[in-house]
C-alpha cells in the first residue's frame, strides 16, 4: 500500500511506501522492546511493565528517533536503545495518565488499563520501574562507538522532556484547566507544548545527536519535530469527538467529559484539521535540505495528520 493523504505533499513522498516501511520498523522495536525486559523476581512489577509497554501500539516516537539516526547518517543499531527508552517514557506516561487521580481511564490500546489488572499501586511502580529502566538503557546498551558526550546530552534531554520542564508541566497545567472555559489559546499551547510535543521533540532531535547532528541540524530538527507535535495533539483532540472505542482502543469522549478546552472546542473540527496540515506543511519545509534522505520523517509527519486512532 502507497501512503496517500488528504492534502498535498512532495513526489517522493507520495511514492514512498510507508505501510511497509512502519510494519518493518514496528517490528524492530516490538523485538527490541520484548527483549529489553526479563521477568524475573519479584515477577509482579516485571510482568506489569511488560503489559503495558508489550501493549501494542503504533510506537510513532521509537520510529522517529530511529529514522531521524538515519537521515543524520547514522544507524539504526546507534538508535535503538534511545528509541526504547522514549517509548518506556511514553508508556510510564499512559499508565500514570489512566489512573484514577489523573484521568481515571479503564482502556488502553484496547486493553484493560495497568491499574484496572494490576491495581493503582503496581501500576504506578510499573510506571517508575520504565522510567529508570529507561535511562538506563540508554547508559548501559548504546553501542561503544558511539561517543558518551552524545549520550549524555540524550540522558538531558529526555530528562528535561519529562520533567517539570516537559510532560510533567504540562499534565500539571492540564489538570488545573479541567472544568474552566476561560482557557486560553496560549495556555492551551502550553500544555501540549509540553505534555504531548515536549517527548515527540526529544525522540526526533535526539535520534540525530546519537548520529552526530550539528547545531544547525538540531534547530531543524526541533522546528520539524515541534510542528508535528502540536500537530499530533489537534488530531488527538479531533478523534476525541469523532472517534469510537473500539477504533481508538481507549475510551472516547473523555475531553467532552472532563470538561477540557480544546483545539476543536476554540476553532471548530475543520478549522483544527486545516491547523494540522499547515503544520505538517511547515514540518516537511524544515526538512527539504537534507533531499531524499528525509522522506521517510516527512512521511510521518502526513500520517501523524491522517491517522484515524
């Protein structure tokens, strides 16, 4: 199947097989990921860090980070181990994000949430366990010729991407607007600024310092990978209203529910897809130096703007 899309896009992009392309590198990460956790003593907390992160999933964010390596001229094998740990971190972030204290969801990626199998205290440990094991991976598992100034700036990225600084920041913001309908545009930015493109930022701008981005490399990088996160968040909200559970594979209507301002409840459903592909317009200009290595991001970024879950 040939990737098509809603709005245009660059020839080499719309002959680029994408279908293939994500199958292959889905299972990559799939096999890397399984292989990264052993169950062993206490098998509780291992097993429930497994269901969760063994969930399923499109796994976006380990497959930008390894295409980015390959545009920048390195490797998949110098990636892996960074990809790995942002999808632990994304996956520490949906199970504490389902739990009751935050958006008491039962589904995820049609599955019962960690909580709703293993209880609120197993799941939130489940959920610190892939946070440490996700900085560990990348120490510990980066191949050596790869230089540790470049892994070190990795580790502070994504540290800085999670904290209070990133994902953590905007859930507080987030969950301090629920239930008030004087949100502002530029409050609502900051939220997922932070809690949704903080992550996709790092995933992307650190797949091309593991390969040995330069400076100007990693201000395209970060313009690119902004752009589609916020993109990424417009369409989360879109389906939100217009998705179902079973095509979602969570449960739907939760924005409507929690009372949440959001991109389609300020500008209207076709107003906020017409943001979203200007987005991903601007997304694919950053990356137009780098010719036909960088297909396979701009491709992403136009099935990050048409998913349908």
């Amino acid at each position: 199947m040939v990737v098509t899309n809603s709005f245009p896009k660059p020839a080499e992009t719309a002959k680029f097989n994408l279908s293939s392309y994500l199958k292959q590198r889905q299972q990559l990460c799939d096999q890397a990921l399984d292989n990264s956790i052993t169950v062993v003593y206490p098998e509780k907390i291992y097993e429930a860090m497994r269901y969760s992160l063994l969930a399923g999933g499109k796994r976006v964010r380990p497959i930008l980070c390894l295409a980015t390596s390959e545009m920048i001229g390195g490797t998949i094998e110098m990636a892996m181990p960074t990809a790995c740990a942002a999808e632990m971190i994304h996956t520490m972030s949906l199970i504490h994000d389902d739990l009751p204290a935050m958006d008491n969801d039962d589904y995820r990626r049609g599955k019962l949430t960690n909580h709703k199998v293993y209880g609120e205290d197993v799941a939130i440990l489940a959920g610190d366990g892939l946070l440490a094991l996700a900085f560990e991976i990348v120490a510990s598992k980066t191949p050596d010729n790869v230089p540790k100034d470049r892994v070190l700036q990795v580790i502070t990225r994504l540290g800085k991407a999670l904290g209070a600084a990133g994902l953590v920041g905007g859930q507080v913001v987030d969950l301090d607007s629920e239930g008030k309908t004087d949100i502002s545009l530029e409050t609502l930015n900051f939220i997922h600024n932070h809690k949704t493109a903080a992550l996709l930022e790092a995933c992307v701008v650190c797949g091309g310092i593991i390969a040995g981005a330069s400076s100007e490399d990693v201000q395209r990088l970060t313009r690119y990978s902004q752009n589609i996160g916020l993109a990424f968040q417009i369409i989360d909200d879109i389906l939100d209203i217009t998705g179902t559970q079973e095509e979602l594979g969570k449960s739907a209507g939760k924005d409507l529910q929690a009372q949440k301002v959001t991109y389609p409840s300020l500008w209207g459903i076709e107003e906020s897809r017409l943001k979203a592909q200007q987005l991903v317009i601007d997304a694919c200009k950053e990356l137009e130096y780098y010719g036909e290595k960088a297909v396979p991001l701009q491709a992403l970024a136009h099935f990050i703007a048409n998913r349908n879950n």
